[in-house]
C-alpha cells in the first residue's frame, strides 16, 4: 500500500509498495553496526519513495537515523562494521544493494549526487577546487580536460561563486564556509544528477549564508527539475522548501506528511513534541522553550515496543507491547502511533 511518497507498511516484516514513477523507491531498509557492545541496529525498516522534482524533508534529533539511512543507500559506510541486512534500493530499475562497487561509483556522483555535512572535511584539502569539480567530470561523463574546465568555471557561477576562473585554483582552506559549501554543491551537480541528498548542508553555516543556500538549492531544483532529500534537524527550514517530509525516530521513520499538513496537524506525539521546541509553537509562559525529556533509544538493545514510549506523554499499556505499523490518518498522512488505530 502506498500513501504519496512513503511505502505504508502493514506487516512491519513485509512492507509492500507502488513505486510507479517514483524516480527512487527504497524498501524495507536495515543496516546494522557490529561492535564490541554488539549489534546497533541504527536503521530499521525504513521505508520511502521519491518522485522526480520532489524534495522530501527527513527531520529528526541526532542519532535518530537520518544520515545512516542515506548513506546506505550508496553504500557509503565502512563495511565492516556498518551491514546492510536486508531491504532495497530502486533507481533506474536496478536495486543500488546489490551492485559491485564499480557500478555504485558510476551512480555516486553521477546519477546520484550528495552533500556531506562538513565540507571542510569532505573536500581534500591537497587538492585545488577547480581539480575536486573537474575529476568527476571526466571520470562520469568523459570529457576533456578542456571541456571539463569550462563546466568547472559554469558550476562556480551558477552556485554563486565570485571569479571562478581565478577561483578553481584555489585550495579549500581559501575559501570561507559557505563558499565550501557551494564548492560542495557544484561537486553535487557536476554531472546532472537525478537526485541530489543533501545531508544537514545547512548546519555549520551562519544564519544569513544558510538562507543563501536555501535559496541557491531551491533555485537549482526549479532550473534542474531534480529530486531532493533534505536531512536536516531543523523543522524551521523543512516548512519553507520541502514537499513531503519524513519523521525519524529511533532508526524508523514514524510520520510521513505532505508539508502543510505536517505542521497544520502533527498526528505523532514526537513530530508533536518536535514542533512545540519551535519559538513561538510551544513556549513555556515564563518565555523559556520547550524540551522533550529524556533520552533517544539506545539502539544496541532496540525496543519491542515504541520506540518513542519511554519520552511520551501520552504513553499506555499497548505501547510498551508493541511497535505501532504506519497508519494512514490523512489523504497524504501516515504515522505510527496506537492512538491512530481507531482513526485510521
């Protein structure tokens, strides 16, 4: 059963979907960490779809699973000890999991563009700018070192960087913040991707640059018609550029929405809660912000129960028996919650 953007799953086992025109479509997704304490199970069981020119918002504190569950889909942990247990990723009607590494690289970077969190440690720093934008040039689409020059000195420009013929030589500890960061997006673009995944780019930046990049990537996704995941753990910027967004918690994303009714009516207590550690959604009247108390799951030992339970305020016996299923609460809504059941 399908619901926009997201698989509803019925049988949390046995997810089932319909991803026709979804230009990604990822499915009943876990990945795993081996370590000495044992097995982190950081994602579990998530499932979405992305059409082409959607920007899907994925929000959620840290250690929630957002970044883990994109960097899995490329298959860019280390393995060992991150293992990807079972699930799939469609795109372009080939599951990305079970690729060889040669055919993942031809998709990363190329079909598939990504944004890290940090560009200061993302770019390398030996390496010239101009030499970071041009190899993926000519490593995904072949072109000369002449044309792929030229494409270099059109990224800079169209990702708003000043002189960027002098600019190409320079090295990435030249350039400030956000200039990296849009060395990072230009990198992203450099071959046209389908989709672009961009992983908190916002977050290490000043308030005035970080609108900057919002505006640049919204501007891009109208020019470029490309498909979008925003991780970030910022609802403030998901309201004004996302189309879906994605709640996870707990390694499972636990609502789905389209935008506006996402923050018109919240159906999960954590998106609820979430929402109320906004200015002005939740203040306490001495004028301090809300918090949610307590602390996120601990994965080594995942619950049986909801995940979430331990931290709501709305918590009952059934929540603490088992893991709510994805119910269906709006024409374009889902969320997993037991006091869903009866309106679902």
């Amino acid at each position: 059963m399908s619901t926009g953007g997201i698989l509803v799953r019925e049988d949390k086992a046995q997810p089932h979907s319909d991803a026709a025109g979804a230009v990604l479509a990822v499915e009943n997704l876990h990945t795993v960490f081996h370590t000495q304490d044992g097995d982190v199970h950081a994602v579990n069981g998530v499932s979405f779809s992305l059409k082409p020119g959607e920007l899907l918002g994925v929000v959620g504190e840290s250690g929630s699973g957002k970044s883990v569950t994109m960097m899995s889909l490329l298959k860019l942990l280390p393995i060992p000890p991150a293992e990807i247990t079972s699930g799939s990723v469609m795109f372009d009607g080939r599951d990305l999991l079970s690729l060889s590494l040669q055919e993942l690289r031809e998709v990363r970077g190329g079909d598939i563009g990504f944004i890290f969190q940090d560009p200061m440690t993302s770019l390398n720093p030996v390496f010239t700018v101009g030499f970071q934008i041009i190899e993926p040039l000519r490593e995904h689409l072949g072109l000369s070192k002449r044309d792929a020059r030229k494409r270099a000195v059109e990224l800079m420009e169209m990702v708003g960087i000043p002189s960027p013929e002098q600019r190409l030589k320079d090295f990435p500890h030249q350039f400030s913040g956000g200039m990296r960061q849009r060395v990072m997006i230009a990198i992203a673009l450099a071959c046209d991707p389908k989709v672009l995944i961009a992983d908190e780019a916002t977050t290490a930046l000043d308030v005035t640059v970080q609108a900057q990049i919002i505006e640049l990537i919204k501007g891009l996704r109208e020019e470029l018609g490309m498909a979008i995941i925003w991780i970030t753990h910022d609802l403030g910027v998901v309201a004004g550029i996302a189309d879906h967004v994605a709640v996870m918690y707990g390694g499972q994303i636990v609502e789905y929405a389209d935008v506006e009714s996402l923050y018109a009516n919240p159906s999960h207590p954590y998106t609820q809660a979430l929402l109320e550690t906004l200015p002005g959604h939740g203040d306490h009247e001495d004028g301090r912000l809300m918090s949610i108390p307590g602390q996120a799951p601990n994965l080594l030992n995942p619950p049986n129960s909801c995940p979430f339970a331990p931290r709501c305020r709305h918590r009952f016996d059934k929540c603490d028996a088992a893991n709510p299923p994805l119910f269906k609460v709006g024409d374009d809504q889902i969320a997993a919650c037991w006091l869903l059941e009866d309106r679902a």
